[in-house]
C-alpha cells in the first residue's frame, strides 16, 4: 500500500514545522526537497490523502483486502462470521 499525498498538501500539514525551513533555504536533507523520493513503481494499492477522505481511504483498502481475508487461510470463518454478526462455529 501507499499512501500517496502532494508536497504542497504534505507542507500544509506541516505540524513539526519540517518543510518550512527547507523551503526557506533554512534547513537541509528534507525528502521530496532536496532528497529525491522515488514512487513506489508497482503498489497494490494507491491511497491519495490529499484528494481523498479517510472515510474513502479506509472503504478502498477495506474493499482490496476484504475477499482474500474472507475467502483464505483458517481465520476466513471466523471473520465472515464477525462480518455478518453471528457466532462461529
């Protein structure tokens, strides 16, 4: 997974004040301003923060994990189970 948001929305949440000085000329060494960030080239799933409500994020990665937790492995009862709201067997 990989929680995609802009620089310019990543310095206006800047709540640790990190982007500002770098953009100032201040500070150094800040990824995206003067450390190359490389995208990750093959993510199963892509979540923008910055165009994108946490209510709609957590939707889409519900729904990418959602089959195969259902349908694999020994817990898949149980979780179907908790899913529709009635007891496992």
């Amino acid at each position: 997974m990989w929680l995609k948001c802009a620089l310019d929305v990543c310095v206006g949440r800047d709540t640790k004040n990190v982007y500002r000085p770098a953009l100032d000329g201040k500070a150094a060494n800040v990824v995206g301003l003067d450390i190359p960030y490389e995208e990750p080239r093959h993510a199963d799933i892509v979540l923008d923060s910055g165009t994108t409500t946490p209510g709609m994020m957590l939707e889409r990665l519900w729904g990418a994990i959602e089959t195969p937790l259902l349908t694999h492995g020994p817990w898949g009862a149980r979780v179907r189970a908790q899913a529709m709201g009635v007891a496992a067997k």
